[in-house]
C-alpha cells in the first residue's frame, strides 16, 4: 500500500489561491486505509475549504483514482467537475498524473507519498520494501535487508550491533539477526549464510506493457 500524509493545510490553501471553484477527489484504496483520502477526510477537507471561503463543487471518492480507466469513468464527465476551476486530488502521485492523462484542468496534489507499506494495524505503518526492482527475500527468511537495515547491508551485519540491537537505532532490532535467526527457525539450510550478495544494480523498468509479452 502506497502511505500518503497530509500536507499541511496552507500549503494547499496557497497553492489553490488563484481558484475559486474547488472540486476535491479522493481515493478508496490506499489513501482511505491510510486515512488520508478517504470518505471522510475528503469531507473534512472540503468543510476547511469553505472555511478558507472556496467554493466546493462537489467531491468524489474514486475506487482506484491510480487507474486512468476508472477516471474516465467516474470522474471525467461530471457535471460538477467540469464547474470548477481546479480539481484537489486526495490521492498518490499515481493517482494524480491518472486524472491528469484524463482531464485537462488545473489540478493539485493534497497528499505526500512517503513509502509502500505495510500495516501493522491503522495508522501503524513499515516500509518493509523499498521496491528494489529484484527481490532476494527467498534468500533472507523473507526479511528485507536493504529496507530495513539503515545501512542496507546486503552481506550480513556491519559490525556494530550489540546483543542483537542496531547501531543507528538501540531500540530496533538488527535485521541481520533476525534473518539469521529466522533461517535458523525455518532450517533453513541454503540461503544467504553461504551466498556472497553482489551489489545491487537497482535498474528495473518504469513502464510495463504486459500485452506485449503475450
Ligand atoms: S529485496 Fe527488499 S526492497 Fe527489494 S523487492 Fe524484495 S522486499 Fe522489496
Ligand atoms: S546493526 Fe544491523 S541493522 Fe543496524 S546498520 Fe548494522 S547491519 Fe544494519
């Protein structure tokens, strides 16, 4: 999941200050499990809006806005988009240049991507994969080095671990021990233990056309 915050509320009343007319977008997926786009927070932004003496046209919470099919459908023809003088979309960057492929009007970004998460419960995020683009987690017990060790150490630990904790941070764990302890778990006999890691190129394709595969 894609994990947004808010940007603070005069940022997007300044960056919204030429526009009178507001029509607010939100997303169902990820924004709205990270409480950042979803039904209510769209809601919420659309009262400070007024506050702040816009007018809002309307809004609309899209399944899946990172979807340029979706935007065609459920957003692009609405009569109360096309009154406003500028969309806020409460939603990723994807999102945003989604509805930007679709509709030719000025439109702003509300929201800060930070990470791909994972949830440990509302509001309690990790980012647990940084998306290197080749993923060695069958060699690591399915813990992500580069992720979560602050060095992104990819040949076990730096050295500077102390009865299990990290150097950066005594309060976190040092993910090389918890790899480590985690093969032993899982007997894991092959692995990374005997496996020299070479360095990671970090290229992968920022475009993918499965059709053509076919
Ligand atoms: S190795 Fe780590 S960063 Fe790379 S894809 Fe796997 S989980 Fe993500
Ligand atoms: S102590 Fe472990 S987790 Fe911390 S930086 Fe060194 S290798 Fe990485």
């Amino acid at each position: 999941m894609i994990i947004t915050v808010q940007k603070p509320l005069e940022e997007i009343i300044e960056s919204l200050k030429q526009y009178k007319k507001i029509f607010v977008v939100g997303c169902a997926a990820c924004a709205t499990k990270c409480q950042t786009g979803g039904e209510e927070a769209v809601k919420k932004m659309a009262d400070d809006l007024k506050k702040n003496k816009k007018e809002v046209t309307g809004y609309k919470v899209l399944d899946t806005p990172c979807d340029v099919r979706i935007v065609k459908k459920d957003l692009s023809r609405l009569p109360e988009v096309k009154a406003a003088d500028a969309l806020l979309i409460m939603a990723c960057g994807g999102g945003v240049q989604a509805v930007e492929r679709v509709i030719d009007m000025p439109l702003y970004p509300s929201l800060n991507p930070v990470f791909l998460g994972t949830i440990e419960r509302i509001g309690i995020y990790n980012e647990f994969c940084k998306i290197c683009g080749d993923c060695i987690l069958a060699e690591t017990g399915g813990i992500c080095p580069i992720s979560r060790c602050p060095k992104g150490m990819l040949n076990g630990p730096c050295g500077g671990a102390v009865e299990g904790k990290c150097e950066v941070d005594r309060d976190n764990d040092c993910v090389w021990v918890l790899i480590f302890e985690k093969n032993k778990k899982k007997n894991v006999k092959e692995g990374i233990l005997k496996k020299y890691m070479a360095p990671k190129t970090y290229s992968k394709p920022v475009k993918l056309n499965n059709k053509e595969k076919k």
